[in-house]
C-alpha cells in the first residue's frame, strides 16, 4: 500500500508518518511538502511542493499509484493577508482532490477540526458527528474547515466506491506544540471573554495514531479526535501561569480585533473571531471513535495540558 500525505513534515503529520512507517502493509509514504522531515523516517519519500501548485503529476505516476490520500496540510497560524490563508488552504484542498480525481484514488481522508462545527451558544451537550457543522460562529480557520468539508463531501458523492474519512481534531497539545493559541497562554496577559470556558486536548501521539487508525479501520464518516475529560480555562490559566484579563465578549472582540490590526503581538496573534471559541461551547464527543474503530487514547486532556506545561518548565530550567 502507498500513502500520499500533504503536510506529513508538519506537527501532526510527522507522527502519522511514523506510525505509518510501523506498518508492514506500507509500502511507501509519500510526504508531499514544502519543508523535507523533521526526522528520518523509513519507508518517507519526499516531494517538494506547495500544496497551491497542480499535483496531478504526484497521483498519476504510473510507477507509482496512490491507494490512499491523507490531505493533513493547513495553516493554524492564521496570515495577515486572508486571500493568502485561502488561497492555501481551500486552494489546496481543491488541488489535493484534483490530484486525487486524475489518480482515481478510492481512499480519501481529511483532516479537518472540531471547530467546524462552530462555537455556538445552542451547543448543549458534547457533539457527535451527525451534529450539523453550523454557520455560527467561525474564525477563518473554522469556517475554511467547514467549507473544505464539503468540498470532500461533494466529491465522494460525484465518484461512487469512494471511500472517505474526516478526522476532526479538538485542540492538539503536547512537549512539542508551538501555535498561535499556546502562545497566549506565554503571554503576561490574555484578554479573553469573560466566563470559564471548558475544553478538550488531544496529545499529539494521540493524534497521529487515532488518524492511523481511523485509516485502517476503512470505517467511511466523520470522526471527532479529543482525549478523554475537560479542563476549565481558569485551572489551565492557573497551570500555565497565565493572567486572564475577562471581559465582555463585546469590548475583548473590540480590543483583540484592534491588537491585530495593529500588529500588537503582546496582545494576541489572531484576529478575533477566535474568541467566540472560548465563550461559547463546542466540546465533542470521542465515542464512535471508541466504539466503531476500537481506539484507545493514551492521554486524557489533563495529562495533555501536563505534558505541554512539563515541556515548557523544561526548555526554560
């Protein structure tokens, strides 16, 4: 079996690659990036491109046919200039299904987020996948996940025997992570909404092995990814020793939306729509990956949030 990753020399993608490369089934993998491996995988061949560039060329190898194509690359960083950010990341996807079309590959998977199902006050209970990704509320990193969904869907749909798989992530965490959203919580202050949101982490071991294993399971359908139990925002402040600054929704969307047209990186490094993430629910339910693919998680959210907090006391002694 060869396997086509985008983005495999990413945070994520560099555990899924080395799961992958455990499996005797796994003829090769093929990282499909900008940037060559963080580390020497067995079995990895690297292919230098953007994912905005046609690719066509990478499925229709005759020498070497995709089985089954893993689109894992996007920003999380969000950009300044928001038709770049498109461009890449819808842009790309439109590129990665191109390619999957010339190559007919029968096995899709995309990697989207938990946060397509929007932040929204109606949000009761934890999610589970036949909840409808609703229009509010979004951040373009949420609401390009929702779009890109449907534009997996939509392709599945025009080719019969098309097997897809979503994976939807909650936030990933762990000794190596360095984003926009752990980077507020280094900050001297972080104004937020006022409220003690709940939320979920996944270890990033977890991560690449729950997308592994979603593959093997060949189980078609949407999966959320979150390790198991919640922390509040005020006990992940008070591990991380972080200031939060609560405020009305209102006057913090106001202030951040200022810091970031401003480029006040002390403040925040996103716009503001991120915020409707932390005052309104989106927890999400882990059950059918548990039930219908067997997957076991190795870190509860807790244990994730501790050995995120670990990494950092360490780098700083």
């Amino acid at each position: 079996m060869r396997v086509l990753v985008t983005g495999g020399s990413g945070y994520i993608g560099s555990h899924l690659m080395a799961a992958l490369a455990g499996r005797p089934q796994v003829e090769e993998i093929v990282d499909l990036d900008l940037n060559p491996p963080r580390q020497k995988i067995p079995k990895v061949r690297h292919v230098q491109r953007s994912i905005s560039e046609d690719l066509r060329d990478v499925f229709t190898d005759p020498q070497r046919p995709v089985d089954v194509a893993m689109h894992l690359a996007w920003l999380v960083d969000p950009l300044r200039d928001a038709g770049r950010q498109r461009a890449i990341c819808i842009g790309g996807s439109e590129r990665f299904l191109e390619g999957c079309a010339a190559g007919n590959v029968r096995h899709v998977f995309f990697m989207s987020s938990a946060t397509a199902y929007g932040a929204n006050p109606a949000h009761r209970a934890p999610l589970d996948e036949s909840e409808p990704l609703k229009e509010r509320y979004h951040f373009q990193y949420s609401a390009e996940k929702r779009e890109a969904e449907g534009l997996f869907q939509r392709f599945a749909a025009e080719r019969p025997g098309t097997l897809l798989q979503l994976a939807r992530p909650c936030i990933v965490a762990g000794p190596n992570v360095s984003n926009f959203i752990f980077r507020s919580l280094e900050k001297a202050v972080a104004p937020l909404p006022s409220g003690d949101a709940e939320l979920q982490f996944v270890h990033e071991e977890d991560c690449g092995a729950a997308l592994l294993a979603i593959v093997e399971s060949r189980v078609p359908g949407a999966f959320n990814v979150a390790g198991d139990g919640v922390l509040r925002l005020s006990a992940i402040a008070s591990r991380v020793g972080t200031r939060l600054l609560p405020l009305p929704l209102p006057i913090a969307y106001g202030l951040c939306g200022l810091a970031w047209r401003a480029g006040w990186t002390s403040l925040t490094e996103s716009p503001p729509g991120n915020l409707y993430f932390v005052k309104y629910p989106w927890l999400v339910s882990n059950r059918r990956l548990k039930e219908d693919v067997g997957f076991r998680f190795r870190f509860t959210s807790e244990q994730t949030l501790d050995a995120y907090r670990l990494s950092r006391h360490m780098a700083s002694a």
